[in-house]
C-alpha cells in the first residue's frame, strides 16, 4: 500500500542515498509508515523490507530501536515531558506529576478519549526553557517550552476541539 | 565579547532569512573557499586558525580533515546534529536563529574534504528545524550556492538532511554513521576511523555543527583574527549552555578561558531564591560533578584548565546544582539517563548502567547500605576503559565524582538519616 499511494514521496526518499546503499532510507520510511498507520504495524516492516531489499527483521529491530517509533497505538497526541537533570531542577518533575493528576492519568498512561498519552522522556536539547515537552502525533513533533501545568492544559484542550473539529 | 562570531543573529535581526544573510556578507567564506583556494589551502587556514571540535572531544578540525585517505572517493561529511547531551542546547539555537552561517561552514568543510554529497543528521526530535533546513537548502539552490558549477567553477554540492528517531548513541560518531546507513545506531570498533573508510566504507569526515558554523568567520576573516579570540591552545568563541539552579539560563557565547564564576554568576545571575552554589558539572550529564569551590569556579573554560582540574570541558554544557539537592538524586538522574541511553552492544556499558541506576534508586530511597556505596562505585570503575565507546565512560563520570566529592550526602541515606 505504502509503495503505491505514497511512489513520488518515496522516490524522492531513496533519491537521498546512493541507489547502492538504500538500505539508508529505513528511517525516513519509517517515520512515513507512522503517518500512515499511526504507528508502525507488522505489514509495514514488510512493505519497507520490501523496497529496500532487507529483512522484516531487520526495519523491525529500528522500531525498538529509536525511541520515537512505535509498534502499537497511543495516544493521538503523545506528550512527551523532559524530566532528565536540567529540567528536573526547574521543576519539571513536579509538573508532569501535577500534569498527569490533573488529567487524571498515571505518567505513561493515555486519557480516556484516547486522545493523549503523557510520558516522561530523555533530554530534548530545551534545559533553558523547562518545564517543557514536545507533542509527537503522526504529523511530526514540535516544542512547547516555559510551562506551566495550566498553559498545558490549554494546549491540551486546543488539541482535542481540533480533533473534534476533525 | 561585544560582537557575536556565532550567535550573529542576536546582532543583526532577522539572520534566518538568506537575503539577509547574504547582505551580511553570508557565503563569502564558501565564494573565496571555492574561487580562490585549492581544498589543502582551505585544510592549513582552518589548522592555523587552531579551531578545535565543539561536539565534546576538542579535536583540532583541520587536522582530522588531513587525515582523509588519499585518493579515495566519493569522500561523504556529515554535519552532527543530533545535540542529546543534557544540557546542551547550542546547536539548536544555531540551526533555528542562524542556519545558513552553519549551512555555508558545511559546504566549505565539503569544499575542503573535496566531498560531493553531505549529510545533517539531525536528532528526530528536530522535527520542525530539519523540515526548515530541508526548506533552505532549496532556498540555496534557488540561488546557485549549492548544486552545480559553485560561483561557476566545476564545483559541485549536495546537501541532504537525515532525520534520526531518538537514540543518545548516534551523537557519537560511529554510531551515527551506522544510523544513517539504515542500521542500529551502535558503535563501531576502531581503528578504521571514519577519515579512513566512514560512511558506506568511504572516507568520511563528521563534525558538530558548533565547529562548522566557525568556518565562515574563519575564511573571511582569517586564521590570525581567530587566534586573538580565546586561549593559545583553546581559540576561538564557544557557546556555553547554562542551566539548571541559575537566575539566567541559557547560551552564552564567549571567549574560550572565560572562567565558571563569570558564565555562572556575571552572565547567569547566580543562583537563584538565596540558594547557594553546591556544585557544577562542567560538562552536561557526562561530566564529572564538582564540588563549587573558589578554585573550580575560578577555573579558565578551556579544553586544558578544565582538564587539570580532573573534569572535562566536553561540550561546554553546565550545570548548576545548589545547596538544596541530594546528590543521590542527581546520581539517579544521570544514571537513569544513561541506562535508557546505553545501545546494549558493550556487556559493561549495558549491565553496568543498569546495576548503578538500580543502586543509586536503591541508596536514594533509604534502602541501600554502606557497602551499596562502596558498590556503586566499583561497578561504575569496572565500567571504565571496557567499552567501545565514551557513553559508557560518561556514565561513570557524574557517579564516582559525586561519591568522591560528597561522600557524606551517600553515606547519610546509606544510614537512613534523611
């Protein structure tokens, strides 16, 4: 499926690497797949093996890899808090606590719309700038930084009307 | 320093756009590197200038370049981009405020490495700054500066961006090289050396982007201004990352051999709520944790004076602990940094991190003993000097540092009297 609806996408994928070595295209593939399917199932590994000439083993080994790559569903919205030492020392331990409490859910664990999955995660290159955390949905990731657990939570909100916009 | 050598654009607004950078004299590094210079010109400027690697390791730049095998190509440079060091956060503010002085350092690193195709790889959490640079290099393209026949000599460039997924390891140069050829981000065994047979088994040249966004400056303005910037053997402008228990956190370009008392106190305000000062790591969470004394504080940043002091300046990342932390508490954290972080493929670094993460929650929450202190600190010692990379070393670093140097902080929880 991959292969056909997305064939300009992933050319221009493959065109990045030399035709010898497109084993190199794993990753970005990977991150396409995830758009596509909202994480990245069994038949993907072996549509991307496929293209690529390598093993399903081998593109599923990547997904428990790299941290960012998902072999089930979560959240539509994963919340993705540092909590490593620099931000920890702004605080932002106690923010995902507070964060999560106010969800009503464990850190780690998604709300009952399944629509957000909090998770504490390594550091994001942000230290200056916590409490902070990136949201990751199938679209890519981007930075909310300087937080509180109430500008969180309107973003939070933001996120859910758009869903119910669809 | 009154002028900004790397973080230009906090001087001239609007530096991100590349009408403005070039107004600003932007790629006339790369116009004279290309138009007027062989590639081993270019090499003996940036060795002469003295420009050591910003990623962490201070290798001086133009003699790795030199040590490129002869005659062997495709050649490839990859631009490190993948900044995961706690408390670093440099790169970034490069990439988002000025990507094309750090775009232009690329090409000429490429010019001088007589390399056709380079890479960013940039850590996947980049998400929105790897799309913007995708969106730039076209810019570039647009405007001639990369692709075919360069200020219309036979010189030609590719810049590609490689997004990677979340891994710590692929900061280190092997690993980041496996990365990008679409494998586990684990280390390689060296020799070879990525100059040797890098990506794809070709000569590959891998530099921070800090080092590269030095290379403009250094064309145009010249090896012998650069020296007079920084200490004889360290020169040149670093960006230090401040944070943690500071009034003023964040990045600070200064003159390397600035000392820690001036970045912490002059430039970040100190420490904050009438806290005092208990330690700093002078090198995010890889670096060993010192006790905040008038002679460390008044320690010159340089590669060589934070070296005799038995730390590292590493990537120039501090952090700032006050009197209020538990150093059992700031050894969980780097421990459970580096325990999720460690690739597996070393049996020390990947049981060892597990075992001292597992000691230092056990100490940490007033279940440990004496021995457990004593035994955090051999298994941190039989990590060392084991392992195919520096992560497991990293890890050590903070642990057996905050035992040596606050001994009394373990041995109070080893005897539950916290």
């Amino acid at each position: 499926m991959l292969a056909e609806t997305y064939r300009s996408e992933i050319e221009a994928i493959l065109a990045k690497y030399p035709p010898e070595h497109k084993r190199s295209a794993v990753m970005p593939l990977l991150y396409l797949a995830q758009r596509v399917y909202g994480h990245v199932p069994p038949q993907a590994l072996d549509e991307i093996a496929a293209l690529l000439d390598i093993s399903s083993t081998q593109v599923g080994s990547l997904v428990g890899f790299y941290s960012l790559y998902y072999d089930r569903p979560g959240g539509k919205y994963r919340v993705q808090i540092c909590t490593d030492l620099p931000c920890a020392l702004r605080g932002a331990e106690a923010f995902a606590r507070e964060l999560c409490r106010r969800l009503g859910i464990e850190l780690g664990g998604t709300t009952a719309d399944g629509l957000i999955t909090v998770e504490a995660v390594m550091c994001l290159a942000a230290c200056d700038r916590a409490p902070m955390f990136q949201v990751q949905d199938a679209e890519g990731i981007h930075y909310h930084e300087n937080q509180t657990v109430d500008s969180a939570l309107a973003l939070i909100e933001m996120l859910r009307q758009g869903v119910r916009r669809g | 320093m009154a002028e900004h050598i790397l973080l230009r654009h906090r001087d001239i607004p609007g530096l991100d756009e590349l009408d403005v950078y070039l107004k600003h004299g932007g790629f006339e590094g790369l116009r004279k590197a290309v138009t007027k210079m062989s590639a081993q010109q270019v090499i003996d400027e940036v060795k002469a200038s003295g420009l050591r690697g910003r990623g962490g390791a201070g290798f001086p730049a133009g003699l790795k370049w030199s040590f490129l095998t002869p005659g062997v190509f495709p050649r490839y440079v990859v631009a490190n981009a993948d900044e995961s060091e706690p408390g670093t956060f440099k790169d970034r503010e490069i990439l988002e405020s000025n990507p094309y002085q750090f775009l232009e350092g690329l090409a000429i690193c490429a010019y001088a490495a007589q390399v056709r195709t380079a890479y960013v790889y940039c850590r996947g959490e980049f998400w929105d700054l790897a799309q913007a640079l995708e969106w730039r290099i076209d810019q570039l393209h647009q405007q001639g500066l990369l692709g075919e026949q360069l200020f219309g000599t036979k010189y030609a460039l590719e810049i590609h961006v490689h997004l990677g997924a979340g891994a710590y390891i692929c900061g280190e140069e092997t690993a980041l090289l496996d990365s990008l050829e679409g494998k586990l981000g684990q280390p390689r065994l060296r020799p070879p050396f990525p100059a040797a047979a890098g990506l794809y088994g070709k000569p590959t040249v891998i530099n921070n982007v800090e080092t590269l966004t030095n290379l403009p400056p250094v064309l145009t303005r010249g090896a012998a201004w650069y020296k007079t910037i920084g200490t004889e053997k360290s020169p040149g402008p670093k960006i230090f990352c401040l944070s943690g228990c500071v009034v003023r956190p964040g990045n600070y370009e200064l003159p390397l051999g600035t000392t820690f008392r001036e970045l912490v106190f002059d430039r970040g305000g100190g420490v904050p709520s009438g806290r005092r000062i208990k330690a700093i790591l002078p090198a995010g969470a890889s670096s060993t944790i010192l006790a905040a004394t008038d002679a460390v504080l008044d320690t010159p940043m340089d590669y060589e004076s934070v070296a005799a002091i038995g730390s590292t300046l590493g990537s120039a990342s501090v952090i700032v602990l006050d009197d209020s932390v538990d150093m059992t508490w700031a050894v969980l954290k780097t421990s459970r940094f580096f325990k999720h972080e460690s690739c597996g493929k070393c049996t020390p670094c990947r049981e060892g991190t597990y075992w001292m993460l597992h000691i230092a929650e056990r100490l940490h929450a007033g279940r440990g003993s004496r021995q457990d202190v004593a035994l955090l600190e051999t298994v941190a010692r039989q990590i060392q000097g084991k392992c195919l990379c520096a992560l497991g070393e990293f890890s050590t670093m903070p642990v057996v540092s905050a035992v040596q140097n606050f001994r009394a902080d373990f041995e109070q929880h080893a005897a539950g009297e916290r």
